[in-house]
C-alpha cells in the first residue's frame, strides 16, 4: 500500500522537477544563443529595425523565457506521459519554419562554395559557436523525422532539404554553400533520430484523442 502511494506521489512531482530543470537549462541555452551569438547573426537575418526592437532588454528577456517555457513543457508532457497532439505538431512545424529562416537568412549579402570538408577544423577554432549551432539545429530534425517510420526516407528527405538549402543559400547570396555545414547538419541529424530510435524501442506511444500516451518502459 505504501509503495503504490509513494510511487503515485513521484509520479505527480516528477513532471513538474523535470518541468523546472527543463526551464532552467533552456533559459541559459537561449540566452547563450541570443545574446553571445545573435550579436552577430541577428542584425543580418532581422535588418536593422528588427534588431532594435529584438535587443531591447526587456523584449529579449521575453523571447527568452517564452521559449524557455516551451521546452518545459514539452518536457512537463512527455514525463507525465501525455503530449498533445495538436500541441506537439505546431511546435514541429513552428520548429521547422524557424530553423529553415535562421540558416537562410544567417548570411545574408554572402557567397561562395566550399567543398573541402577539411576546413571544418579551421571553423572549430574560429567559430565554435556556429559548428556547434549547425549540428543542435538539425538534432530536433532528426527526432521528428523519426515519425516517418523507415530510416532510408528519413535519410534521403534530410539530405535533400540539406542540400537545398546549402545550395539556396548561394543562388540567392544568402551565405556560402558550404560541405562543412553540411556535415555538422548531417551529425545532428543523426544525433537525434538514432536517440529517438533508443528511446523508442523502451516506450510505447499510443493515439488516444488529442493525446499521445506514452507507456511505460521495458523495464516497467
């Protein structure tokens, strides 16, 4: 008896620890990427005007913690074992959208090809900061490509919207046409379908109206 109330009072705190330290950890994460990094990059994907309105303090402390607060609660659903549905498919395609202007529009006024994957040691010294956004961006790529069910399509959908937009990017002079990109794109890609692949294979997830219920592990 005691042990059916202790676990049932875990399952109602859990959610809500996971919830906070989600909030937390994606607070910094945004902050880390607006601010030392959107230094550089927001006065050319937003124009000047935008950028202004963006950098006032209160207005970034706003974006900031408004996506914060996403995370959360995503992470909030899946611990509690129900996500909904139309809840999750916004925020992919909201995801999506995002993630497609900030690489297209990073670079605006630049263009050139490079084809040497070699250079990507010489970015690593330089710029850290933009190999390491290159790989997390496709990362939630990845685990939404997962929902296509066969790996081969999922590969094949991500390599072709690489490389459009690598190719894009040099027709339309919005950044260089880079291999490296590529790759760093293709390791988060990786990333995150083969760890949606483990977690996965250790839960069940089932439609039940407007929720995905998420059952409990192998180990349950």
């Amino acid at each position: 008896m005691s042990n059916s109330h202790n676990s049932g009072s875990a399952s109602g705190w859990k959610p809500w620890a996971a919830g906070v330290v989600a909030f937390v950890a994606a607070w910094w994460f945004f902050w880390f990427l607006l601010v030392p990094v959107g230094d550089r990059y927001l006065p050319l994907m937003l124009g000047y005007r935008l950028t202004m309105i963006v950098s006032n303090p209160f207005v970034m402390l706003a974006i900031i913690s408004v996506c914060a607060l996403t995370c959360a609660l995503v992470v909030f659903q899946c611990t509690n074992r129900r996500v909904n549905v139309a809840f999750i498919t916004a925020l992919s395609w909201l995801y999506v959208i995002a993630a497609v202007a900030a690489i297209m529009l990073k670079s605006r006024g630049v263009q050139g090809v490079n084809f040497n994957p070699g250079n990507i040691v010489a970015q690593l010294q330089v710029s850290p900061a933009v190999v390491l956004f290159n790989i997390l961006v496709f990362v939630p790529v990845g685990i939404m490509a997962h929902s296509l069910h066969h790996a081969g399509i999922a590969y094949a959908t991500a390599a072709a919207a690489i490389v459009t937009m690598e190719a894009g990017q040099y027709a339309f002079h919005l950044g260089v046409c880079d291999i490296d990109d590529m790759i760093a794109n293709a390791i988060g890609f990786t990333m995150g379908y083969l760890a949606m692949s483990l977690w996965r294979r250790a839960h069940r997830v089932m439609r039940e109206g407007a929720w995905y219920v998420i059952g409990g592990t192998s180990a349950d």
